[in-house]
C-alpha cells in the first residue's frame, strides 16, 4: 500500500473509531443527565477508556515500556467492552424512540426516565461486559481441531502428523508466555512437521528492547517438531517490513517459505505464497505455477495467508492437495463473523475444492482485544495420509 493508501486506510479507521466513541459517549451523557449526575468524572474517565487504545499504540511508537503496554491493554478490553457495548445501546436507543408513538415498553419507561435510565445502563453493563469477560476467558482457552487428508492412493501407507497454527499476534498482548505455551501445546501433540500460516508477530519485534526481543526469540524457539517449524508471511509482518520480519523468524528457528518451495518430507511438497498485502507495498506475488517449477511430482501442502476466492481457486486449479489459511480470525468479535463471512468465500472451516481441500482457521492469538467471542483459539491437527516409504537399499 502507498503511502497514500495507508493514510486513507488509516484515517477510515480511526473515523470509524471516533464515530462509535463519539455516540457511546453521547448516550452515556444522557443517562447520567437523566439520573441527575452532576459530576464531569463519570464522562472525563469515559473519555479517557475511549481514547486509551489509540493513545498507547501512539505512545508505544514513542516510549515503549509498561506504562504504554498497559494503556494498550487498558484500552483494548474497552474496546472490546464498548464494541459488545454497541448493539445493545442501539437496540435500547431504537427501542426508546419508537415508544414515544408505539407503546412498546411498560408505562414506568416514560412515567420514571431516571428509573428507566439505570435500567438500560445496568443492562447494558452486564451483557457487554460479560461478553468481555467470558471472551476474555475464552482466547486463553485453544481448542484442537483435528483434520485428515488421504493422499495414499495404494497400500501400505504411513500417517504424517502436521500441526499448524496461524495468527498468533505476538507481540505487545501477547506475550512470550503465551507462545511458549503454544509450545507446549504442540509439543503434546507430538507433531512429526509444525506450520505457521501468518501474522505470527503483531509489533516490530526487532525494535524492542535487546531482553525483549531475546524472549521472544526463545518463545519462538519453543517451536519445534522433527521436520522443522514452517512458515509463512502474513499482512502484519508486511507491515511491519517483510524482510526484518522473515530475518527475525528464521533466527528463532523458523523456516520462512516466501513464494518458495521446500520438501521436508519424501512423500509431499511444501510450498508458501508471498501475502496478498505485499503488493501495497511493491512486493512481487509470483502465480503459483511459477512458485512450484521444479518441484517433483508429488502432493503439495500451501500455506496462503488470505483465503481470498482467487487464491483459493488458483490452488484449486493447480491441484494442491491442500491449501492453509488464517487471517479472518472469524471476526474475533460478535457479530463480525457475519462480516468476514461476506468478504471471504470461506470464513473458518474445511471445504473441498475438487481435489483441493481448503482449510482456514480462526487463528491462535488476537489482534487489538485480547478477547474472542466469536469462537475459541484453535490448534489444527492435521494426520495426512502418505504412501509407505520404500525400505532402504541394502
């Protein structure tokens, strides 16, 4: 993306943003007007929670350290909390309107409006904010998945164990421990090849702090399985510079495939896509039959980081065995699984494709509140089905 294109993009965003803060801002003035509150403290600290997340992720830039980390972190379950907030003030506000012509609601509603206010106010507090609190709990909360693919066409044939995570975000909240736990996840599964299908770090990790990289690199480290850690580049490693990005993985351990194929085992083929969103930024996105010129004639397993319908098709019609994705989170948050369910032809979920099974996961981590309530984190275990290697020569 240009710099112009970024800007226009980030100025949409932070619009959105103020937009909602600014109206949740204006119904909470009304409640506090209608129960008598004098006192501009209720609004100033309502302000300052709205205004927290940006103001970090600025002052991150700026003075990275606890204070800025906690303000994110301050900022992003307000986020979450007035993202869950929104719906339900709408419904409330619709509600209340259409009562001044419909008798929709019981009499007190117009007889007691300061009653009615903390009504709404208390319901409102309880379902957005356990719907944070529950979505909270459930993005520490991974699920395994578990998928076959059968790719031996006689007998006998061996079973590969594939595990595979994507979107984890690490970076300011989520930490070093949260990916050696991935670690140790994985390592229970006991994984003969781990895959990383992008957006693995959600800051510039080799900015940080030389102890705080370090860690990091360590977590990262904890990433192991016989036939290596595989990955590929999503949108926020683009972002935040492919190549320092790449640089950093591959010194954690990880092997980074960039429009590039690998065989890590005899009876498959390997191969990872350059994200989408590196054509914003001028980077080349080479047609997969390109990417695989002198790859041997057997299945290949493709990490691609957005599942948009061309790439999903282009596999497809190369016939890859099997195409991995993330990227969607399945919205993260309700109720924009329902959005990215317009914007990608498969959201979450497996489908065949032909002779190409497409899987797309909701990811491990998050991205901005580290709340998920539109599904759980998800590890993806994948037994492959590959015919018997032939004995040794003697």
């Amino acid at each position: 993306m240009g710099s112009g294109g970024w800007m226009l993009f980030l100025a949409t965003v932070l619009g959105i943003y103020a937009l909602v803060g600014a109206y949740l801002l204006g119904r909470f003035r009304r409640v506090l007007l209608a129960l008598g509150v004098t006192s501009p403290l209720p609004m100033d600290l309502a302000m300052a929670l709205v205004c927290a997340y940006p103001a970090g992720r600025l002052l991150e830039r700026l003075l990275p350290g606890t204070f800025s980390a906690g303000l994110i972190l301050l900022g992003s379950v307000a986020l979450a909390f007035g993202l869950h907030a929104l719906p339900v003030v709408l419904v409330l506000h619709v509600l209340s309107g259409a009562n001044r012509f419909v008798p929709l609601l019981p009499a007190w509603v117009k007889l007691r409006p300061e009653r009615a206010a903390l009504h709404a106010l208390l319901l409102t507090l309880f379902l957005a904010g356990g719907a944070t609190l529950g979505g909270a709990l459930a993005a520490r909360m991974p699920v395994v998945r578990l998928q076959s693919l059968d790719l031996a066409e006689t007998s006998p044939a061996r079973t590969l164990r594939v595990a595979a995570a994507t979107d984890l975000h690490a970076g300011t909240l989520v930490g070093p421990g949260r990916i050696r736990d991935l670690g140790r996840r994985l390592e229970a599964l006991k994984p003969d090849l781990i895959l990383l299908g992008g957006d693995l770090l959600d800051e510039d990790i080799p900015s940080l702090s030389p102890e705080r990289e370090t860690e990091f690199r360590e977590a990262f480290r904890s990433l192991r399985a016989p036939l290596g850690t595989w990955a590929v580049l999503g949108n926020h490693e683009i972002y935040q510079g492919a190549k320092r990005s790449a640089a950093f993985l591959e010194s954690a351990g990880i092997r980074v495939l960039v429009d590039r194929w690998a065989q890590p085992d005899p009876g498959l083929v390997l191969a990872g896509r350059m994200d989408r969103a590196g054509l914003r930024f001028a980077l080349p996105r080479l047609p997969l039959d390109r990417i695989l010129e002198g790859a041997p004639d057997l299945p290949v397993l493709l990490l691609d980081h957005t599942p948009t319908a061309s790439a999903l098709e282009e596999a497809a019609a190369r016939k890859v065995a099997l195409v991995l994705s993330g990227h969607t989170h399945y919205g993260q948050l309700f109720p924009f699984q329902w959005v990215v369910a317009r914007l990608f032809p498969l959201p979450r979920g497996t489908r065949r494709m032909g002779p190409t099974t497409a899987v797309v996961s909701p990811g491990y981590g998050t991205w901005g509140p580290p709340v998920r309530t539109s599904c759980f984190p998800e590890i993806l275990l994948l037994e492959v089905r590959l015919p018997a290697l032939p004995p040794p020569s003697p």
